[in-house]
C-alpha cells in the first residue's frame, strides 16, 4: 500500500522515459516516493523533475508499440508507482501510457462500469485481489490462463509467492490475471518509547492492549498515543484491522464446509478486541484511515500500529520519517488459545486486462513486464511506493534485504499461511456489509456480538441469493 492523502483524487498524465536501468529508475523513484509520503505527512511535496538519461537508447525493434496507448486503472495509493510504470514503459515500448488512479472503495465499480456501459476506456485495471470474483463474474477481465502458459519461461509463475498466486488469480479453475502488490500486515513499534516505559515488544492481543493503555495514560497530555488504529468505515480500513485480530484469534471468514463463521467465539472476541483498544488510540479510530495514522506513527505520536509492510522501508528512510533507527517490528500478536502468529492478506493487488480493450497484445506485454522479478524489486525497494513482494525471489533478494533489515525475516514469516479475505463473487458485498457493523463497533453505537450476528445474516442472505 502507499501513503498518500489524496487517495480519492488525481490523475496521471504519461510522460517520456528511458529504458529500464536500475540506477536511473531509484533516483527518479526516491524523489517521487519522498513526494507521496510528504503528501500522507501533510506536507506539500517537492516538485519532482525526472533524472537525465544514463541509459543507451533502445534497439529499433523495442519501439514496435510507438504510436499506441495503453489507459491504466490504477488504485490511488499506488499513484507512484503507476506513474514511474507508465513513464519507463512508454520510453522502452514506445506506446503511450496514460494511469487514472482512483479511490480504493471505487476501483472495482469504475472497472466494472467501464466494460459493461460499453465506454471500454481503460486496457488494464489494478484490482484488489477479494474483487476478482466479481470481476470475472460480471465479464470484466480477460480469462489470461493459456497466455502464462505459453509465456512461462519469461513469467515464471513459480516464482510468485505461493500464498498470493492462486488467491490473486485463479477463480473457477482459470487464472485472470497476475499478482502485483503482496499486501498483509506487521506489528510496528516505536522502540524509544517503548523503552520510557520499559516495555517489551507485544507477543500477544492483550500486551499491545496493556502497552497501549499505559502510554496514552501516561503521555497522551503531550499527543502522543499507545497505538494508531484504522477504523474508518472502508473495507480495506477497518475490514484490514478486524481481520488482523481474527487472524490472531484463530479465526476465520468460513467455516471448513464454507458457511460464514462471523459469530464464532473467536470472530467475536476479535471484534471486542477492536473495541477494547479504542479509548487509548490515536483519536478517533472511527475517523482514522491510513492516511492520518501513518504520519502519527511515522512522527512518533503513535507507538503502535498494524500496517502494510512497506512501512519497513519508509519509516527508515529519512525524508519521510522522524523515527529512524527509533522502531522495530513484530508478528501480528496472537489473542485467546492461538498461540502462532498468522497474518491476514489486507488488500493485495493483481493486474488483469479488460474485456473491452482492442489491445490485447500491448496490455499482456505491460501486465507481464510490470509484475515482472526486475520491475517489482525496484519498486518494493522504493520508500513510499506502497508495493510489497509478490515474489520469491524479491522476498529473498539481497537488495530487498538491505532496504528492509528488520521487516523482510517478519514478512517471510507471516504470509506464509496469511489469512485470505472472501473470494467468492459476491465478496465486495460481503465486506461492504461487515464494514458497516464493524464501523458501528467502533463507533461505540452497537455490541460486537449484536454487530457480527446481523453481519453473519447479511453473509448468509447473499451467499443465498
């Protein structure tokens, strides 16, 4: 995920670039991403002037796409990297790329209204993962299935995380895309106050929460807070935090036979742990989306918060954090008789290609390229770009290492057996209707137990139908 406060706004023009050359790509990345964080700190970025040319130009036949163009959907928290995409494709291939990011709550009703009005404006669209089954079922993306396998050996599907591959692409035993941000999420704490109170790094649901109580009690008259937590009322907000505790719980979405287990011992007590912490975060956790806990953390006014990998790089690079060298990770904490860490699959982005674009050929090109081992390092090694590993390789890879010491053993760790987010077509309105309760948990206006019991008979009613 990327950190930017105007998630819900902006376009992207398409601009002239050179082909890929790493040194090139991280000078330009580095000041686009300071200007992404700056922005989610609240702060006017820097205007960002694109670095000269160090690479040689491009052998004639990579321009065959000159002249084309290719429209891009993009979720707005990855606007960074869509543009740094859309600027190194254009000047390889030759087409034109022009990105339109968009809010993550409206990215899969734009995709879906582009193909079925008949407007048929963008090639290729950047879709949260939990939405796919929507999207193939209402004819949205291309069915891309005999295109990996013809293109394996320049793919190779192998190397994505296996915990991703099929959760991000497959659906009715054929594939629709391509994974490209692995999202979940860590623990991160401020170790400097952390070491004010003498406090170890939470294991568990109630020592983040006893964490949390004694620093807000304790320094909360000088703004700074036991935790940041995100319960805004969008499924990838609070839907993220509530899946993050039913994850350490031991819970799940389902049953083993598939039924909706909202109401099970465990998914309510995740619900009350979400509640419980509440009078000792950042205020107000009903209000709070990433884009204002992010610069509370990243300042030191938050002690604690459950985020996006990503963080791992960001918050130690210094143009966007005042917390370097002053934070440390952990496993998200486990809660009731769970005793191993497990993360949950919080958002997490594919690139499929649009039923509607006459430009099939261009459109795969990109989505195999941007997903690419080469291309998706670059971009998870650059702070603020809000993408994560999608791969093996990049997880392993040293430079992935040095950018992110303390994050990369956490993250191979956890995503292992992450917990997935509903997959079936009717999964936006599942969560949509878990969203709503949970927001009125955190809003202090229903029990969670009353919550999650009209939640489950939201689940059930639409499964049915």
């Amino acid at each position: 995920m990327a950190y930017q406060t105007n998630y819900r706004k902006n376009t992207m023009d398409s601009k002239d670039f050179t082909p890929f050359n790493r040194r090139r790509f991280l000078g330009t990345a580095s000041a686009l991403g300071a200007a992404g964080v700056l922005a989610a700190c609240g702060k006017d970025p820097v205007p960002v002037t694109a670095a000269p040319a160090s690479a040689p130009a491009p052998a004639a036949d990579a321009k065959k796409y000159a002249g084309q163009s290719l429209n891009l959907l993009f979720n707005q928290p990855h606007a960074v990297a869509g543009k740094l995409l859309a600027e190194e494709f254009e000047k390889l291939t030759g087409a034109k790329v022009t990105v339109t990011p968009v809010p993550y709550d409206q990215l899969h009703a734009q995709a879906t209204l582009d193909v079925q009005s008949g407007a048929h404006q963008f090639d290729v669209i950047d879709y949260f993962y939990h939405t796919l089954g929507a999207l193939v079922a209402d004819k949205v993306v291309l069915d891309v299935t005999d295109w990996i396998e013809r293109d394996k050996a320049q793919i190779q599907p192998a190397d994505f995380l296996p915990s991703l591959y099929d959760t991000y692409t497959l659906r009715d035993g054929r594939r629709w895309g391509l994974p490209y941000d692995g999202d979940t999420h860590v623990l991160f704490y401020n170790t400097e106050i952390f070491a004010r109170h003498k406090l170890a790094a939470p294991k568990t649901w109630e020592d983040y929460y006893q964490a949390a109580k004694l620093i807000t009690e304790k320094e909360s008259a000088n703004g700074i807070y036991g935790a940041a937590v995100q319960g805004f009322k969008i499924p990838v907000i609070v839907g993220s935090s509530y899946a993050n505790r039913l994850a350490g719980f031991g819970g799940s979405f389902f049953t083993a036979d598939g039924k909706p287990a909202l109401t099970s011992p465990e998914a309510v007590a995740a619900a009350e742990e979400l509640l419980r912490i509440v009078p000792y975060a950042l205020p107000t956790p009903a209000e709070t989306a990433f884009e204002h806990a992010l610069p509370a953390f990243l300042s030191g006014k938050a002690a604690m918060i459950d985020f996006w990998t990503d963080l791992g790089v960001t918050a130690q690079d210094p143009k966007s954090s005042q917390i370097v060298d002053k934070w440390s990770l952990v496993q998200l904490p486990v809660g009731g008789k769970n005793t191993t860490p497990r993360a949950a699959l919080n958002a997490g982005f594919g690139l499929g290609i649009t039923t509607g674009t006459q430009k099939t050929e261009l459109a795969w090109e990109f989505v195999k390229w941007a997903t690419s081992k080469d291309i998706s390092l670059q971009q998870d090694v650059l702070p603020g770009s809000g993408i994560d590993p999608n791969r093996t390789s990049v997880l392993n890879h040293p430079d992935y290492i040095k950018a992110a010491p303390l994050l990369q053993p956490q993250l191979k760790a956890a995503i292992g057996n992450a917990l997935a987010w509903p997959l079936q077509a009717q999964s936006p309105k599942l969560m949509d209707a878990l969203t709503e309760q949970l927001a009125l948990i955190v809003a202090g206006k229903k029990k969670p137990k009353d919550a999650l019991a009209s939640a489950q008979a939201s689940w059930e009613q639409l499964l049915k139908a």
